[in-house]
C-alpha cells in the first residue's frame, strides 16, 4: 500500500496527474473497504501537493461521505484555502455538530470569523481549543490568535502568542539553520563565482529551442514581499498567465543537473550543460511551466512566480537565454514580521527560519545581499518594483511592469481583486489579494518594533 501511495505522489509531482489518479484508483480497488476512508484521507493529503488539485479534492469529497469529524475539519481547511468560503462553512458545521469542542474545527470555524469580519468572535472561539489538543490545533490555534489581536490592535498580546505558537517548534530550529546554512553555501557560491563573460555566453548561446523563444519572467522576491499581489495584478492582463510557486525548476531542471554529476558547484554544473543537455532541460522545464498555468488557454507571456527561486536565478538563464526577472522589494522590517507571523506549519526548512526575528532577518539578508550581486550582472532583463509604490500608485507600476514585459498597458489590471476571485492562489496570502488594496502592511513593523532587538541591527546592510 505504501508503495503505492509514494508512486503516486510522485507521479502527481511530476505532473502526470492522469497516471497518478490511475495508481490511487488502482490502490482503492485492491483495498480492504474498512480501510477506504483512511486511504481517501492520506491520498487527499498527499495530493494537496500537486499543482492540480483535482485529485485532492475529489478524494476528500469521498471521504467526507464517511463523516470522520478530522476529516470533514481538514475538507473544510482544503475549501477556505480555495476561497470556497460556504461550502467550508457547512464542513465545519458538520463537523461540530458530531463533536462541538472538536480543536481543529473550531479553529477553522475561527479562520472564517475573522475572514468575515467577526475578529472579536473568533477570538471567543479559539479559547475553547484546550491545551490538552494536539500539536497541530495548538500551534495553528496560537498562530491564528496572533492574527486576530494584531488586528484588533493588542500587538504586545499579539507577539506573546505568535511565541506561544513557535513553542513546540523549537526542537526543529537548530537543525533547520544548519540546513539552510548549507544551501546559503551554495547560494554564495553562485553569486561569488558569476561572471559577466558567463551570463553574456549564456546569452548567446544558441540553445535548441525548438524554432521557439518565449516570452517568460520570473517573479521573485524574498517571501512576503508583495510577489502575490503583483503576480494577481499582473494576471488581470488578457496576454498574461502565470504559474504559482510550483516546484518546476528544482523538479524539471536543478535536481537533474545536481544528481548526474560530481560537481557540488551548482553554478559550474550548470555552466559545464551541453547544449543538448539545456535543450532537455529547457523543454521539460517549459512544459511543466505550461502544464502549471492557472488560466487555461494560449498566452502571449508566462511568468513563473516563485520566491524561492530568486537566490538562484541566474541558473534559469543558462537554459532559458530570453528570461526576464521581475522582483519585488518591500521593506525588509515588515518583510520579516509577516515571515515571523504567518504559520508554516507542517514547518519546513526555509519557514523554520522565521521562528525568531533574529533568523528571519539572517534569511533576509541573505537572499537579498545575493540578488543583488545577480542584478548587477542582468541588466536590462531585471524590473525592480517597490511594494509601496504598488499600493500608493498602481497605474504607474502597473504601466512600467506591462512596459518591461512588451505589453500594452490594460485598465483590467486596476480590477485585480475582482477578477482574481475565482483563481486557484497557492500562497497563504490568498484572502488578501482578493481585497481592495491597502496600506495596512506598510509599516506594521512599528507595532512590534520593541520586539525587533538585534533584528534591526542585522538589517542595516540591505536597508536602501
């Protein structure tokens, strides 16, 4: 059964989802009936992971015909993270009418207050979730009260909960700097060790693309800088469509070159490609990016938004020449309080860095102090847009991205969080971009500023 579960999460990830759907299929029929709704459940969870979500959200429609009251709790988590804000509302209720101090359904019952505008009684409702819940409710349950008293303006009560959630994931910090500190190492070793000789041959390269060149950007920035609002934006165009922080080009293109050669060097195994071996690259990265794409239907542009990818973008150069970098800059201070407030959780690498400002702000530092060693090498391929100037005039930014891009400016864009209503938006700010644009996360790290410490000091070198 394991077996089977792992083959197809791994199909799903590589975007087979036909063949993935085949195997759980497959797996279901071979099953003892008892053990279905546990099957359904763990494949609802796995597939949560892929880039289509249909296989997540039909396995949970079977399941929920179970009525396992976990179950119906995390169905409704999986519809409010797809703004299918009703139907999680009748989960939810469901699910509390079999078990009304269930943990996990009163904290999505919560999520719901708040995003309805009922802060105070959401609030009310968290403390009903024991001490005595599990880890998962307890940590998502703090995280959630954080938000609501920072929205309520009790930020000294705020913080105190944002640390009484981060508690129980302090046994996983240490080996998560460890770890990231090793990929920081190869990170600095791209941006020590480029040259503008190296991205002026990649430039000229000609790579076999097929009788193609695309129109293509990457939309980056460091995580919670604005990169969502303006790929929402962006998207509002009729020439534009998007991918939303998939795994395509560490899948499709960094682990294949990384796992066929001894060179630990990223930027020196990526320089030694062939250029048939580029051309491989080049085309299943592409049609994984297509097969990404939120909006169905041909586009003239495509833009890969992925954060992740900006402390090593030169690397898509080597295999995509005609890339353009559109990136993201905001405040670092309130970058990193939104890093430090948000809930990661499971908690992954990256997200166990933000459990301190002080690691937050290492983090920061280091994606930043490399892009900006890259930007110096690209060029009139690289749009810098400040998340400020987003907010305060979004006619002219908008203009100048759409410029940058070859496109003409279209008044859709001023109507983002209209048209965005009914896309698939992966990242936790999904809710957000769907409101009318605000200043509110201007800022905000004022309110904490006390907390900040040395923080602040570790800032300095990247504040322009």
């Amino acid at each position: 059964m394991g077996v089977l579960l792992e083959l197809g999460r791994v199909l799903g990830l590589l975007q087979d989802f036909s063949q993935a759907n085949r195997v759980f299929t497959r797996l279901l029929k071979i099953s003892d009936r008892k053990n279905q709704p546990i099957l359904l459940a763990k494949i609802a969870e796995l597939s949560q992971d892929f880039v289509d979500q249909t296989v997540a959200g039909s396995a949970f429609a079977r399941a929920a015909t179970h009525g396992s009251v976990d179950l119906l709790a995390k169905y409704a988590e999986f519809e409010l993270k797809h703004r299918n804000n009703e139907k999680a509302r009748n989960l939810v209720e469901r699910a509390l009418e079999a078990n009304p101090k269930y943990p996990y359904a009163l904290l999505i019952k919560a999520r719901l207050l708040r995003e309805g505008g009922c802060a105070s009684e959401a609030l009310q409702l968290l403390e009903n979730i024991s001490d005595s819940g599990d880890i998962p409710s307890r940590v998502k349950a703090a995280y959630e009260k954080g938000q609501i008293l920072d929205l309520l303006g009790d930020y000294d009560s705020a913080y105190n909960a944002f640390l009484e959630a981060k508690k129980p994931l302090m046994t996983y910090r240490q080996k998560a700097i460890h770890i990231r500190q090793l990929s920081r190492e190869t990170f600095n070793e791209i941006a020590q060790c480029l040259t503008q000789r190296q991205v002026d041959r990649w430039r000229s390269e000609q790579l076999d693309r097929g009788g193609s060149s695309y129109n293509i950007a990457l939309l980056g920035g460091h995580p919670r800088s604005g990169t969502t609002l303006l790929e929402q934006i962006l998207m509002s165009h009729s020439a534009v469509n998007s991918t939303d922080e998939t795994e395509n080009f560490n899948i499709f293109a960094y682990s294949r070159v990384m796992n066929k050669t001894s060179e630990r060097n990223a930027l020196k195994a990526f320089d030694s490609l062939s250029n048939a071996a580029g051309a491989r690259l080049r085309t299943d990265y592409l049609r994984a990016v297509r097969r990404s794409l939120v909006k169905e239907g041909d586009f003239e542009y495509w833009i890969d938004k992925n954060p992740s990818l900006t402390a090593i973008a030169p690397l898509l150069l080597r295999i995509l020449p005609e890339i353009k970098f559109i990136v993201v800059n905001r405040d670092p201070r309130d970058v990193i309080l939104s890093c430090f407030m948000q809930c990661f959780y499971p908690l992954d690498t990256i997200p166990a860095n933000y459990l301190t400002l002080a690691d937050a702000a290492d983090e920061y530092c280091g994606v930043i102090r490399n892009w900006k060693t890259f930007a110096a090498f690209l060029g009139d391929s690289v749009c810098e847009v400040n998340y400020g100037d987003i907010v305060h005039d979004l006619p002219s930014v908008s203009r100048r991205v759409l410029s940058f891009m070859g496109l003409d400016w279209s008044p859709d864009v001023l109507r983002f969080n209209e048209l965005s209503k009914d896309r698939i938006v992966r990242s936790k700010t999904a809710f957000d971009v769907t409101r009318n644009i605000h200043s509110n996360s201007i800022g905000r790290w004022k309110n904490y500023e006390k907390h900040f410490g040395p923080a602040i000091d570790k800032l300095i070198p990247v504040m322009d």
